[in-house]
C-alpha cells in the first residue's frame, strides 16, 4: 500500500528519505530533531548548519549518513498557538514542501513523523488529519510509498483507535443485518417490544440504508413504512411511463457541481478520477458508472450519507448494510473523513476489497 502507519523509532526506518521536524535555526531542537542528530552524530548539524536557517513551512535535504535512509529532509513545522496563526495552513505547507522535495531527489519511499506534534504541542487529532490529507492529496498524482511514523503513544493510539472503532462498527452493524437474514424467526420475535415509530423514520433519514422491509425487520411494522409510490395505470403507454423518469447519474451529477461551485477539478482529484473519467461521464447523458467511482465521486463532492446515498441510487446502487465494504464507506463519510486513500486503507486494514481507483469505471 502506498501509504502505512507504523510505530516505531524513525531513525531505525528503511526509506530512501526520513523527514526530520528541524529546528528554523541551524541548531538541534527537541524530540524527533534530537533523536535522528544524536543517531547520525555531528556530521548532520554540520550539514545542516551548512543550509542556515528554514523558515517555517519550507524544507531542505542533507546526506542521512549512518541511518538507513539516502537523505534526511529537515522540514519547519508550525508552534500551536491556538488556531488563529494559520497554523493548519503552515502544518500542511510543511508536508507539501517535504513531499516537493521528494519528488526533486527521485525518492521512491518517505518516512514521516507527525509533525508538530511533539514539543511544538499541535492537538494530535488535527496534525494526523492535516498529514493524512497531504499525503491523499500528494497520491492522487505521484508514486511513492509513504510511512507515517508515530513513536508517540498517544499519537499512534488515535490512529489505532480510529481503525479499531471502524472495525467494531463494522462488525456490530454487519452481523446485526446477517443475524436478521438468517433468522428471521428471532427477528420477529424482537418485535414484540417495538420501537416508536418516529425512532426509527430517524435512522433510517440518517443512514440513507434502510429500506423499509429493513425498517419492519428492526422492531417495526408495516405500518411503519414508508408509503409506496401509485401503481401507474395499465392504461398509460410505456412512453408515458417512461418520460416519468428522473434525472440521470450524469445529469444529476451535473446539477451538483453547479450546486458546490469551485473547480471541477477539486472534485475528480480528491475522487481519485482521471480527467478523462470525469469528463466522459458527464459528456455521456446515459453513462453508468461502476459502485466504485460512484462512491468516490460522492467522495470528491464531499457528500454527506444522505447525499451519497442519492448519487448512488441515480446510477442504481445504494450503500447497505449486508456489505463490510460499504460500512467502511459509511463510517468514514458519517466522520467526514473525504480521502478515497484513507478509506482505501482502512478497506485493505479489514480484508476488503479497495475501490477502484484508475482510468477505467
């Protein structure tokens, strides 16, 4: 995978480059600055002494010497004072800066601690969000293997946490919904303590996942669903019935980016779509897509579930229940985690398969 989360010492990773939270002024600093100095020695400061200071967000490379890596790329992070000092804009032009000069040098693979993170006290869950946006962002449009490195306990823990949880969400709501299928009988049984009605219009407004079969079989009645559309008359002519139809995918689609505004290139980009995809999708009135870039483009919109969940049904999907892979989906657009990588991750981390990212649909 191109991108991973290990723990670990940084200086003992194997990468063409490890990237060094570096003090601005040629002189060694705290935490990551102080282990990977005291790991090379004195010929680092004076290599990094020889590039004088680096201003906040930029980044400079020296020689790695004895550690495991071809290059150490000293990058300048940002001092948590509080929000109001672009301190999130600075933290990302900082991954940006070290990603750049990657590339420059060819390197293949980059180590990563969590910038900021440490003695310059920036809060651990946004420095993990801003990193593991730059490096979606980055991925969309290079190759390269990226490890972010969290020697910190609490800084891996929130990491491991989020992967923890998603796993127990899924597992919670996916055994629930093959507990009802296999057993019906005990499923019927749960209804005789029904649930109001209004709880559960509430779920299933919120999920966008439950039909209303679904709907009965968790503690309703069939009461309770939802009503049915009329039966249209067996009089009509099947043109008739036809110019009833709603609008396409395509067209739907359309409606949506007028509706966000900003560049259309944000959202194919973030979707992890090629140009010509996106293009010939909405070039093509009748176009449909795979489930896969219709979850991503929900993705690249930055769609919340009951948005998503209407995107998917324009091109005749739906994210349910009865799937793990949709529940990782699921999981990540209710934390509004818009990154197809990360979700990429989180599948490959559960044993499921990725969405498709690439040229073809």
């Amino acid at each position: 995978m191109p991108l991973k989360i290990v723990r670990n010492d940084i200086t003992h990773v194997a990468a063409d480059a490890i990237v060094n939270t570096a003090n601005p002024l040629p002189q060694i600093g705290a935490g990551t600055d102080s282990a990977i100095h005291l790991a090379v020695g004195p010929a680092l400061l004076e290599a990094r002494r020889s590039i004088g200071p680096i201003a906040v967000g930029d980044c400079a490379a020296t020689p790695a010497f004895g550690l495991p890596a071809k290059y150490v790329l000293h990058t300048v992070s940002p001092r948590w004072e509080g929000g109001q000092a672009h301190e999130a804009e600075l933290l990302r032009r900082a991954y940006d800066s070290a990603l750049a000069l990657a590339s420059r040098l060819h390197c293949r693979s980059v180590a990563f601690p969590l910038l900021a993170a440490g003695s310059y006290a920036f809060p651990h869950a946004l420095a993990l969000s801003i990193a593991v946006q730059a490096f979606t962002d980055y991925l969309m449009e290079h190759e390269l293997t990226i490890c972010l490195v969290l020697f910190d306990g609490k800084a891996f823990g929130l990491a491991a946490s989020l992967f923890d949880d998603l796993k127990s969400y899924v597992d919670d709501h996916y055994v629930d919904a093959q507990h009802r299928r296999e057993h019906p009988f005990l499923a019927g049984r749960r209804r005789a303590e029904p649930r109001p009605a209004q709880d559960l219009a509430r779920e299933d407004a919120a999920s966008g996942a439950l039909g209303a079969n679904e709907a009965a079989d968790l503690g309703g009645s069939a009461s309770m669903a939802a009503p049915q559309p009329a039966t249209p008359s067996a009089s009509g002519s099947l043109s008739d019935y036809l110019s009833r139809s709603e609008a396409t995918f395509s067209e739907y689609l359309r409606d949506l980016l007028i509706e966000r505004g900003g560049k259309d290139s944000e959202v194919y980009k973030r979707a992890e779509v090629s140009k010509q995809l996106f293009s010939k999708i909405l070039c093509n009135r009748d176009y449909q897509p795979t489930k896969s870039t219709a979850i991503q483009l929900a993705i690249g919109l930055e769609l919340d579930l009951v948005g998503t969940q209407k995107l998917l049904e324009k091109a005749g999907y739906s994210l349910t229940r009865s799937s793990k892979a949709d529940l990782v989906v699921q999981y990540c657009i209710e934390r509004r985690i818009y990154s197809v990588t990360f979700i990429n991750e989180a599948l490959y981390d559960c044993g499921l398969p990725l969405l498709k990212t690439g040229l073809k649909s």
